[in-house]
C-alpha cells in the first residue's frame, strides 16, 4: 500500500468514526505515521480526501458488474423477475452483500449517513442513488408484477416500493448509528432480515 491509499484508509476510518470537521489533517499525519506537509505531495485539501472517497464508493455503483447486469433489468420478459421476484430480490441484495464485504465500503456508507448534511455533493448523490434511483427501480418493479397479474390488482406500486425499500435503509441507519465497527455477523444478520422482509411483504401482495 503506498502513501497515498494510506492517506484515503486512515482518513475514511477517522471521518467515519469522528465525523468530518472533528478530523484535523495533523490527526491523519500522525495516523498515517508521516509529516502533515507530506499529505499535500498527494491531496491539496482534507476535502480534496473527503471527495475522493466519495469519488471511489460513486464509481462503485457506475461500473459494478453484479448491479449493472443485465439479470438486473427491469423488463416484462425478465425471466426470473416474472417467475420468481424473491429470487429477483435476492441477486440484487447479493450483489450490495459482495459490495458491502469490503470494509472500506462500509465506513463510506457511514461517511455518507454522517455528511450529507454538511456537504451538498454528497447530499445529492444520496438523495439521487441512495434514495430516488433506487425507489424507481422498486416501483418499476411492482409495476411490472402487477401489469403481469403476479401481484394483486389494487396493489400500489409506489406504496409497495417505499414500504420495500424504506425497513433496509432503516436497519442500515441502526447498525451505523450502534457501531463504529460494523461487526460480520450483525451484516450477515442485516441482509437476512432484509431479505425475509421483502419475502413478507411480496406473500401478502400476490395473488394466490
């Protein structure tokens, strides 16, 4: 690992764990074991740090493999979403599960929950892939199974969506908001829980 990854693994642990404006670039010297003048030989500002983590968790939903397959498209011939939404569901939180299996990932997540308010680049990227894009999807989703008289008539898309999507961001928030280090078992806990309520909600809505 060479100066500078060092420079961005110690910033994001320390931003994630004190929040942004609480780190000094003396602090992440000293974490990183060199002089503070010898950070600007890679970064000119501590918010030049703080935008390329950010930079590093946008391209990971850009150019993602697993999310941007095309198993993932949202069409009224998608075999598996047609036959089988929970297997649908499940790819999808497999595919955030390999995201979320490198640590690194999981401290941006708390960044991002930490910064939001105080940045407005992050507040955007947030509000556009962390909550609209996503929603959009779930209720192109619904809309699809309901078109196919998978789910019942009178089901709500939008409705199913947000009641979809909303109970795993809330169990991301609780754990973010309970640990400074997010341990294994309670992510593995988190996408079973996730996944059980996304089974429940889709047996109460299809047609039998």
């Amino acid at each position: 690992m060479n100066t500078k990854e060092k420079i961005f693994d110690v910033s994001l642990d320390l931003f994630s764990k004190k929040g942004y404006d609480s780190v000094s670039l003396r602090e992440i010297a000293d974490n990183v074991g060199i002089k503070k003048s010898s950070i600007y030989s890679h970064y000119p500002s501590k918010e030049a740090i703080l935008m390329d983590i950010f930079e590093y968790f946008t391209d990971l939903f850009e150019y993602d493999e697993l999310l941007n397959s095309k198993e993932f498209i949202l069409t009224a011939d998608n075999e598996i979403l047609l036959e089988n939404p929970e297997e649908f569901y499940h790819m999808g939180s497999e595919a955030i599960k390999s995201m979320f299996s490198d640590e690194k990932n999981l401290k941006i997540w708390k960044l991002i929950f930490i910064q939001m308010n105080y940045n407005e680049k992050i507040r955007v990227f947030f509000q556009n892939e962390i909550l609209i894009k996503p929603l959009e999807f779930w209720i192109g989703f619904f809309t699809i199974l309901k078109e196919k008289g998978i789910i019942k008539k009178d089901s709500n898309p939008k409705l199913l969506a947000k009641e979809y999507y909303s109970y795993p961001i809330y169990l991301l928030l609780e754990i973010c908001a309970k640990y400074d280090d997010i341990p294994r078992d309670c992510l593995d806990s988190f996408f079973k829980e996730a996944e059980e309520h996304a089974k429940f909600l889709l047996d109460c809505v299809k047609v039998k």
